[in-house]
C-alpha cells in the first residue's frame, strides 16, 4: 500500500514530516509530489526540516499507484497549492476513484476549492470554516475557539485535521482508514 503526498513550497513541515512519520511506521509507503521534482523548501520554522526532496512532479503522478493523497497545509504552501490547477485535478481524480483525500490545516481549502467535500464534514485551520463552506462542506470545529485543540474528522473517503498540533493523530487517521477500508 502506498500514498502520494502533494507539498506546496512553503509547506508546514511539522504536518507532513509527523505524519508521514506515523504513516511509514505503520508500514504504508509514502511518496510525495512537488511543482518540480527536488528539493522544496518548506516554511521556516526553528528546528525543524527546511524542506523535502520531492520523489516526483505533480506532473509525473499516476494515481493508480496510489490509495489516497494527502495534503498538508501551512503558509504559503496551501496557497501555492490552491493555484495550480493540476493539484486541483489531481484532488479531482483521486476522489473520484474513491480513494482517501486528506488534508490537515488551511489545506482543507485546496480539497474544497477541487470540489471534494460537497455534503460531507470537514474541519480547517481554526477561522478558515468559510472555505469549507464556499466548497460545499458542512465545516466541524473550525473557528478559533479549536485553536490548538486536536480536531480529525472523517466522512467517507475524506479525512481532514485542524492544525499542526493534529499531525499525529491525522497520521493515526490516515492509517485507520487505510487498513480498514480495504
């Protein structure tokens, strides 16, 4: 079993290296796509990675080698995300193969702008819950006052957390629908 995950320059590395963490100790494969292949740097934050060698392009996906996408968040790196439009494709077909979309922090607005979440939960960085809404969504724990506080919700193949404080138990999600679903 493998999953792809789509990193934006700028991307928050507490959300993709924690999780990734959990997922590859559960013994699920990661990969993860970039705008290029190589290094893309990741948001300054002390003591933590600067960045992550992408293994291939968004271009040079093929989702049939994967069982869901991931998406982490973090400033500038969802935005970035939310502009390029062969992320929002990617997103796009992944769900309609039925395969898990997840995505933690200000990502859930990349997720909701490719249409996924029409009629189904989600949460976001805390005060984004417009953006689940504007993309169908029905938005769960997503104003300030979850600032901080661990939110994970799963409906169907969608899987969304709230910020980088959820990474692990985002990474614990991702595992649980992965090796249950099947």
């Amino acid at each position: 079993m493998k999953i792809l995950y789509l990193i934006g320059d700028g991307f928050r590395p507490e959300e993709y290296f924690h999780s990734r963490d959990v997922i590859e100790t559960s013994g699920i494969k990661v990969e993860t796509a970039g705008v290029r292949k190589g290094a893309i740097p990741a948001r300054e934050i002390p003591g933590q990675p600067q960045g992550k060698v992408a293994d291939l392009s968004f271009d040079d996906v093929n989702l049939d080698n994967y069982s869901g996408v991931v998406v982490p968040g973090g400033s500038p790196g969802w935005l970035n995300l939310l502009k390029n439009d062969k992320v929002i494709q990617l997103i796009k077909e992944a769900d309609g193969k039925k395969m898990m979309v997840a995505s933690i922090c200000s990502s859930g607005a990349v997720i909701a702008k490719a249409g996924v979440l029409k009629g189904k939960k989600a949460t976001i960085w805390p005060g984004q819950d417009d953006d689940i809404r504007k993309g169908g969504g029905i938005a769960v724990d997503a104003d300030e006052s979850f600032l901080e506080k661990t939110v994970v919700v799963k409906d169907k193949n969608i899987i969304t957390a709230n910020g980088p404080w959820a990474s692990g138990a985002f990474g614990e999600a991702i595992v649980n629908y992965l090796k249950t679903s099947r």
